[in-house]
C-alpha cells in the first residue's frame, strides 16, 4: 500500500464561531464554558459591541460583578450604541456588589435613556424596592442614631480587605465599644491587629466581645484563629462553639471554612468550602481554599480540578496558574508532598524569582523591553501579579513601568484595575496621573473613597476652555518632572496640590507662566511633604526664573497653611 501524504490543515475558525458556541453554552447555562469563547471571540473582533455585551453578561452571571462593570463602562466610554442596555446591566452588578446607591442611580439612567425600553418594568419595580428600603433604613438609623458609627465601621473594613491593617485600625478604634450592635466591627478590629502580628491585642479585643456576646461566630471564629499556635486544641473548640450557634448563612459558613482552613482542619475545611460552591461556584477565593484543602488531604485531582476553575475564569491569574502546576508536579513525583499554605499569594521563593526576573528584563534597552511586553506572556502575567497582589513599593514600581509602556493595552489593564474595590486608593491615584500622562481619554471611573466616581485629571471647573491647552501642557511638564527625578506617588500630590491651588488660590493667574507655575507647585510639594530643595534646582529643572518660582511658591504654602489651620 502506498503511502499517502498527508497536509495538516490549519483552520482558522472566524469569531462568529467562538461567539456562536459561547451562546450556546449560554442556553445550557455553561456560563464557565461560555467565557473563554466569548473571549477568544473579542481577540478575533475586538471591540465587537454585541461580543461586548454578551461577555458583561457572562461575568454578572459568573458573579464578577466588578469585572462586568468595567466592560460596560468601557462600552460607555468609546459608543453611544447599547447605551440604556450597559444602564440595566450596571443596575444589575451594583445590586450584586451592594451598592444600592449606584444601582439606583444607573437605573434611572436606564430610564431617561429608553423610557419605554425592555427592562422598564424590572427597572420601575427595583426602584420602588429601594425607595422602601431607604426609608426603613432612614427610621432603623434615626432610632439607633448610629450612622457615624455605621460609616466608619464601613471604612474601617474597607481599609482591612485592602490589606490597610494601620488604617483599619485607626479607623475602627474610633468606634464606641459599649454599642452591642457594633460588635462586628470590633471583630474586625482584633482581625486587623492580628494581621499585624499584634496577637495579644487581638486575643483582648475578642475577649470583650466574647464577654458581652459568648455566642458570637465570628468572635469565636477569630479566637480559634489567635490561639491556634499555641494551643490547637483550644482552637479546635473555639471552632466547634461557632460550629454549634450556626445559622446556616453563606456569611457563617464562610467564616467557619475559613477557620478551619487557617487552624489546618483540612477535611472539616473543605466539607464547609463544598457548601459554598454548591450555591456560589465561582468564588474564586473559596474555590482557592478548596484546592488547597484538597491538595493538603491528597486529593490531587481534585485540587487541579478547582485550580482550572480559577483559571478559566481568569486566564491571567499566575498565582493558580503556579499551584496548578505545582500539584501536577507532585502527582508525577517530580517533587515532593508538602502543605501549602491558604494565603492568595505565590511563596516566598517564587516572588523572588519574579521579581528577579522583572530586574533583569528591566536592564534590556527600552525597545527591546516594549517588544517583549507585546510578546512575551511571562512578562506581563508578572507585571500584573505585581500590581494586583505586590506589596505598596511593588504596586507603585508596577505602574511607573506600565504607565511608561502605554499603549491600548496598558490603558485597559489601568482601567480594569481602578475598578477593584480591594485595592488602595493611593495607588489608584497614581493610576490617575499616569492614564493622563498617556492622554488616555477621561473620564476614569474607579471605585475610590468607598463609591464609584469618575475622575478627572486637571480640566477644572474654572480652568476655562481656551485655558485647557496650558494646562495641559503645565500638568505634563510638572507630573513628568516630579516622577522622573523624586516619584511618581510626589507626582500625585503634586497634581493634587495643584488642583487645589487653581480651584481654591489664583493658579489660573499663572497659566501664562507655565515653567514658573509648575516650578512652584513642585517646590512647594516638596516642602509641604517634609523635603527641602534649593530654589535654584527645582528652578533649573523646570527652566523657570527662580525669583518667580519664589514669589509664587509662598502664595501656594500659604493657602496650604490657611487650609490647615481651618
């Protein structure tokens, strides 16, 4: 028999195809299924409206609200098309992440867009849902006369998902410790203080809360977790107390899985995780803790199985891309079994590696460095690794050379971030500067102070519009300096300072003086930040005459100073 010769074909399939059997796996309610072909779709037609849309919809389903959002607005951002469409779906999210106030506000915005529209009734009954429930929480807040004590509870637990835990803790000392109905927020309190390894503390702040409420879970829960390394078995039955008052919550059963998790009951762990996901199996953190219990029981297939899971829904998370790995290893004997912790971070040694690497690329000409970030997957899963779960310093370093980098891709990967709830206002501001230094169009909407917001950078209200074009060219002269020889983070409180000094002092006098301007507000950041440079550098950087950077530095530290003293 001859031997035939046969040509492999390559089929590129077109995006209508991706698109196709994500909609099919829609309608088998596949959502999981669903989102990387509804991805691989957008790689093929980027900026495809009705791709768009679907892929919004396919992450509200999957519960990522946040990420959902960030499509929408992205829509919002570049097309009028399926404008009252990315309304509803707003609506929709900020009801899933508890911001009843956005939802409200993005449902009348449905309804001024398409006052006839699909939703109309859906929308009508939701806002009539809030109404009532404004006004009963209007009469709970006026009878307990608590608001203070409520918002800074909410700051204070922001401060302590964001990993602030000084913050936290300066926020939620504040609040009155003989009010029964604030005793979460002590809870929340004693965690913040054992995040900073301040067990002691944490150990008497529970024990108050155990004296006025023995039954409470989550103080309980927090107990198991302080004194586990000194006494297991007291941890064990710390545990077993929450265990026994359960109400069967989601917000119970999160808080004992994590428990175990944390006091090394993986089998108990993993029982509570598993109810979790029955009811909510796309939480990726419980779906972390899930491989993990499951990996530390042996149960390898397991654990690959969650571990695929997170990675499905989001390809560019390194962190379960690394275990998923690393269990594979452990399964063909490459390397050896041992506990891994439940902490959403890659080990000690690993961060090492990547932050070597990231050095020596860093070292490559800048050409050569653009074209590897186009390029090389490696680079960019680091760099976001970085600014997603780095320390302060790695966050910062991470959006200096994003911001330096530009580009399409860089604008996305700033917009999605801003976005988090879970990540800090500080690096968000910076964030901010470097999207206007990449002339990224604004608005940028971000979840910022505890809210949605939309930002803009340096267009201020009275900065007239044939003023823009100065300012403009101020605001790039001075951000571009401040970073370049101190900091980006200076860069931000520079632009803050002059934002300030333009709506509140006589900046827009200056407009004509744009090297003197920015000057002075840089020498003037400075200062007010506790750093003393010569005139004379700050106006050789600046070009500017220095007995005008001089004069006009003075009336800057001066409105400072009226400020404070008010």
């Amino acid at each position: 028999m001859e031997k035939q010769n046969l040509k492999v074909v390559s089929f590129d399939r077109p995006a209508d195809f991706y698109f196709q059997s994500a909609l099919k796996m829609m309608d088998g309610m596949n959502y999981l299924g669903a989102l990387p072909m509804v991805r691989k779709a957008l790689e093929k037609a980027p900026g495809n409206i009705g791709y768009m849309m679907k892929h919004a919809e396919i992450l509200t389903e999957l519960s990522k609200y946040e990420e959902s959002n960030s499509v929408l607005f992205e829509i919002l951002l570049n097309t009028k098309e399926a404008q009252s469409e990315c309304f509803f779906g707003m609506g929709c999210n900020f009801i899933g992440l508890g911001d009843l106030e956005k939802a409200e506000e993005s449902f009348e915005k449905y309804l001024a867009v398409s006052p006839d529209g699909e939703y109309r009734d859906d929308v009508e009954e939701f806002l009539a849902l809030f109404c009532d429930m404004e006004e009963e929480e209007e009469y709970i807040l006026e009878d307990a006369n608590d608001l203070k004590q409520q918002e800074l509870a909410e700051e204070g637990k922001r401060h302590l998902d964001n990993c602030e835990y000084q913050k936290a803790v300066e926020v939620l000392e504040k609040i009155d410790t003989k009010d029964p109905d604030m005793l979460f927020a002590k809870n929340n309190l004693a965690l913040s203080y054992y995040c900073m390894q301040k067990t002691d503390e944490a150990i008497r702040i529970t024990e108050k809360v155990l004296e006025c409420d023995p039954e409470n879970i989550h103080a309980n829960c927090n107990m198991a977790m302080f004194l586990n390394q000194q006494d297991h078995d007291a941890a064990c039955r710390y545990a077993m107390k929450a265990v026994n008052k359960q109400k069967n919550t989601q917000d119970d059963f999160y808080k004992i899985a994590i428990t175990y998790c944390e006091i090394g009951e993986h089998e108990k762990a993993l029982k509570y995780l598993t109810n979790i996901l029955a009811t909510s199996p796309y939480d990726e953190k419980v779906l972390f803790c899930a491989a993990v219990a499951s990996f530390n029981l042996k149960r390898y297939a397991e654990s690959i199985n969650y571990f695929s899971d997170i990675i499905k829904l989001e390809p560019e998370e390194s962190i379960a891309g690394y275990y998923l790995k690393y269990v594979k290893d452990v399964m063909e004997g490459k390397k050896g079994h041992g506990e891994i912790g439940y902490v959403f971070q890659v080990p000690p040694h690993e961060a090492k590696q990547r932050i070597k690497y990231l050095n020596e690329k860093m070292k490559l000409p800048a050409d050569e460095f653009k074209e590897l970030w186009e390029k090389d997957r490696k680079l960019k899963d680091i760099l976001l690794w970085g600014l997603e779960y780095g320390d302060g310093f790695i966050k910062r370093a991470v959006v200096e050379i994003i911001g330096g980098l530009g580009g399409e891709k860089a604008e996305k990967i700033f917009r999605r971030y801003i976005l988090r709830r879970n990540q800090p206002d500080e690096i968000k501001n910076e964030i901010f500067v470097a999207l206007k230094r990449m002339h990224a169009a604004e608005p940028y909407v971000a979840y910022f102070n505890g809210g949605i917001v939309e930002v803009k950078v340096g267009i201020l209200d009275n900065v007239e519009d044939a003023e823009s074009d100065s300012f403009d060219k101020l605001f790039d002269l001075l951000v571009s300096v401040v970073s370049e020889e101190y900091s980006e983070k200076m860069a931000g409180k520079a632009v803050s300072l002059l934002q300030e000094f333009t709506e509140k002092g006589t900046g827009s006098a200056y407009l004509s003086e744009i090297n003197a301007l920015a000057a002075a507000i840089a020498f003037a950041t400075l200062y007010l930040n506790g750093t003393t440079e010569e005139p004379r550098k700050i106006a050789a950087l600046f070009d500017a005459d220095v007995n005008r950077l001089s004069a006009i530095a003075m009336e800057i530290i001066n409105m400072a100073r009226k400020k404070e003293e008010t």
